[in-house]
C-alpha cells in the first residue's frame, strides 16, 4: 500500500505545471547554465523513473531528501513538528468517540423527544459548517473581542519546562482543537445515532429487555458491545480526514505543525518536503488503520473463537 502511494504521489506531484527550478521563479537573474547545474546537483536531470527509483532507494533508510528551500534534512523537519500535530489529531479524536458515542446514544435513546430534536439539529450544524469559517469566528469572538483565548502560536512563554509551559501550550490549543472536534462530530453522531436505532429493533434486545433487565444493563451488556465494532472501523477511515484537516488549521492559527509545513511547502514546490509529509501520513494512516483491526479482533466473539 505504502508503494502504491509514493508511485501515485510522485506522478502526481511531477504532473503539477512548473517546478521550484522553473526559470523566472527562482531567481529571474539565473542563466540556464546555473539552473541545470542545480538540477544535476539535486538529480533533477535524469529521468523520472531513475529518479523514483532513487528516491524509493533512500526512502529505506528513512533519508526523505534535501529542502529545496532550506537545505535542511526533509526527516528533520519532519521531526520538528510532526509532536504538535499528532497531539492535536488524537486529542481531537479522542475527544470526538467520547462526545458522539455518548450524545449518539442519547438521541436514539430518547427517540422523538426534545433532547433527540436538539441532537439531530447540533449534528447537522456540525456538519455543515466548514473547518476554516468556525475557526476565523472563534477567533473574532474568543480571541479578539472577549480576549480569552489566543489566536496564534503555541506558547507565550519562552522556559519550555515545568507545568505552566504545558498548560500554556494547552491554551493555544484550545480553539483549533474545538473546531477540529465540533466539524467531526456531526456525521459520528448521525452513524451512530442510526446503529443504536437498529440494535433497538433487534431481536437479542427485545428478549433482553423482556427479562427485565434495566436501562444500564442493556446498554452495558447489549448496546456498548454491538456498537464499538463498527465505530472503531469509522473512527480508522477517518484518520486522513483529521491530518487532511490539520493543514487548513495550522494555517490560520499560525502552529509549527506538519499541516503548516505541507502548505507551505506546497506554495514553494518544495517536491521533497511535500513528499515526506505524504509518506508520513499515509503510514500513519495505515497504522491506525492497523490497530482499528486489532482493536477490532479483541472485541470480536467471534474473531476469538476463531
């Protein structure tokens, strides 16, 4: 799989009109003399299979390439910031299972009433609202006008120990990781608004409930199991929705993270840069995708039986 994504990432980005060694762009002064020279020196002068085949070479050691902006090295970078981001990714989607299962659960529960109306209503909200607009609103009503919350960065304190530089990293983070939580649990919400509606129906449920058994022991011992399966699989596929969504975030609130680091490396066409952040993310998506699986397997009856 992670073949299959460098070959299509590298035609993509070799695809794309111009380069970061178009003359004009660079540095308009530049004779083609130069620009070739710089070409050979970054093995831009040989064909693209002989520079996939490269590339994939290097990649085994973990060596992404050379900046062509900064010159640093591409893992380096990559190292840099690649903390910043999973902190938020995680902490979002975290936050994400426990308020959709909960609030889920809640709307399919109470079917039809108030609580369920104004649930329907929060999810299609969520759903609707775009990433970017929520964050420049949050910002003008939590970070401008009641000055509450800052609005870019990650610190205000420069000693990067003890407990209130944490916290202070935590305050940054605070509205970026609202909105990353508040757009994603629109659709959770309805999915599994709809799964514990079909457990409702069922048959195990019925008889359950014809025992006698009270609201927490259903929910405990029928509900919660039958759920988790295909909840956990959604939360996997929704992996590179998150990271895909951090590049827009990082943007506005000005974070040092790899969604910051793609954006920008993308407007300088910066090819080897942009290519790590792609393989870093697409195995880190495999490998949540991976423990979805295992997780998967532990809560599957029937996997251990097996």
């Amino acid at each position: 799989m992670l073949f299959l994504i460098s070959l299509i990432s590298f035609a993509a980005i070799n695809a794309a009109p111009n380069s970061f060694f178009s003359a004009g762009e660079l540095n308009p002064n530049m004779t083609p003399e130069v620009l070739a020279h710089l070409k050979a020196v970054y093995g831009l002068d040989k064909p693209l299979y002989m520079q996939y085949y490269d590339w994939m070479i290097n990649l085994v050691t973990l060596d992404f390439g050379v900046s062509f902006v900064s010159g640093q090295n591409v893992i380096d970078m990559v190292k840099d910031r690649i903390s910043i981001t999973l902190i938020m990714n995680i902490t979002s989607m975290f936050l994400v299972f426990l308020i959709s299962v909960y609030l889920g659960i809640k709307a399919a529960m109470n079917a039809g009433t108030l609580s369920d109306f104004l649930i329907k209503q929060l999810s299609l909200f969520s759903f609707s609202m775009p990433s970017f607009y929520l964050a420049l609103l949050l910002i003008l009503g939590f970070g401008v006008e009641l000055a509450w919350f800052p609005i870019a960065g990650l610190h205000s304190i420069e000693d990067k120990v003890g407990f209130a530089y944490y916290t202070d990293m935590a305050w940054h983070l605070f509205i970026p990781i609202s909105v990353m939580v508040f757009v994603s649990i629109g659709s959770m919400i309805v999915y599994i608004r709809s799964l514990v509606n079909e457990i409702l129906k069922s048959d195990y449920y019925f008889f359950a409930k014809a025992r006698g058994l009270n609201d927490k022991q259903l929910l405990r011992y029928y509900v919660l199991p039958n759920l988790m399966p295909p909840i956990i699989t959604l939360l996997g596929l929704s992996l590179p929705g998150l990271i895909g969504g951090s590049v827009i975030l990082e943007s506005i609130f000005g974070i040092e993270g790899m969604g910051q680091l793609f954006y920008m490396s993308a407007l300088s066409r910066d090819y080897p840069v942009i290519m790590g952040i792609l393989m870093v993310t697409a195995f880190l998506t495999l490998l949540g995708n991976m423990f979805a699986d295992v997780i998967l397997l532990k809560l599957n009856p029937y996997f251990k039986r097996g």
